[in-house]
C-alpha cells in the first residue's frame, strides 16, 4: 500500500474468479483507474476483458505483468499491471494481488514486490491452517531457512497434506502431490534423523531425488485441554 502509494500506483485485491474487491494507493490514479473500471464490484477475467495482467495470471496460475497496448481493450492501454497469483497451502486459487500504475509505469522489481507480499500472505495461511499438524521448513541455502523464501510442508502422519509454492519447487513437485505422497517418497533422511534443535547449517536432509536441504522438523501443537 506505501509503495503503491509513493509511486502514484494502485494495489488490488481480487477474489478468485477475479471480481475486485479493494483498491489501495494514490487516490489520483486510482480514479482514473475507476474511469476504465478498475475498481470494486467489476471482474477483469480474460473471458470478459481480454488479456490483462488479474486475468491472465488467473488462466495461467503465475505472476504475470501485462503493459500499455499488451491489453486486449484499447482503453486499458492506459495501465501497466503486475499480478501474482494468491494460492492457499492446498494449491486452491483463492485470490489475485496486483499492482497497476500508468502504462510503462512498474519497473523490473515490481513482480518482486508482489511476490514478497503474497509469499506472506501464503504465509499466514499455512500457519493458521497447519499450526496443529507436523511441520518443516527447509531451503538449499540454510541463510534463507526462516525467510520468505524457505520451503514449508505439513504431515498429516506420514501423508504430506500442505505445502507452500518454495517448498514444491524446492522438491520438484505440484500440487497434485497433496494427499497423496509419503514423508518416505520424499525424503532419503529417517524422520527420525532430523534434528529439531540443531542449528540450521548442521541439519542435512537429503531427497529422494539427491537433493541437500537445510531445515528442521517443527511438531504438532498440541490441543489444549477443555475442563
């Protein structure tokens, strides 16, 4: 919202079927944005407005940046845009966070910025979904173990149940691995050979595939007890 802000842009919040739900930012551009109905209430999907930057990252599920004439309508030439796509930690598309700004407008760092925030986002939501099951947080890179960028799953037993979009790229699988593969068909290293308070850089876990990971095993929270 500051960043948007500051450079005369807008961030927008969509839901799933890409129906706009907040608008935040420069109030000066947010109105002449409002003007080529970029605002609350209106769905910018592909099948209505062609191609743009909400929409197409809805079709194609990554984060897309659509600028000036690459809209399909001539009246939203006006907008450059950048939109990540908003995935829950069960791969569901739950919504879009896009950053739009006069046409030419978003710079190299803007797709950065957005991915920085819905990574937070995605975040939030496999914590809150996941607090009580078995978890992992692991990278290649130990620095980048409990950053952003780190890769987080979640066990239900030995049944990999959640997952964030780092740690299916960090262990070259999709979402349809949800639900469906073992802790054993994943990982080379025994469960019970993953250090849980070790630092960071002494905790090896080796994949399936011969892969190196950094990370630990956080356990299940435990339900408190009713009286």
């Amino acid at each position: 919202h500051a960043d948007a802000r500051a450079s005369g842009s807008i961030v927008v919040l969509t839901d799933p079927s890409g129906v706009v739900l907040a608008t935040v930012g420069n109030v000066d551009f947010a109105e002449r944005a409002s003007r080529v109905a970029l605002r609350p209430g209106v769905r910018w999907t592909e099948a209505v407005v062609g191609t743009n930057a909400i929409g197409t990252a809805i079709a194609e599920g990554v984060p897309v940046m659509v600028d000036g004439a690459q809209h399909f309508f001539s009246q939203h030439a006006i907008l450059g845009c950048a939109a990540v796509p908003i995935f829950d930690p069960g791969g569901e598309l739950i919504g879009v966070l896009d950053l739009s700004s006069n046409a030419e407008g978003p710079g190299p760092y803007t797709l950065a910025l957005l991915r920085r925030a819905v990574d937070q986002i995605e975040r939030r939501l496999f914590e809150q979904r996941f607090g009580r099951h078995e978890r992992m947080q692991f990278h290649t890179d130990p620095d980048l173990v409990t950053s952003p960028h780190e890769g987080l799953i979640a066990f239900d037993g030995a049944r990999l149940v959640g997952a964030n979009r780092q740690a299916l790229e960090l262990l070259d699988l999709d979402w349809s691995a949800l639900g469906v593969v073992g802790f054993d068909e994943i990982f080379d290293t025994g469960r019970d050979q993953i250090a849980r308070n070790l630092p960071i850089e002494e905790s090896r876990i080796r994949t399936c595939r011969g892969t190196v990971l950094f990370g630990r095993i956080q356990a299940s929270e435990q339900m408190p007890l009713v009286r």
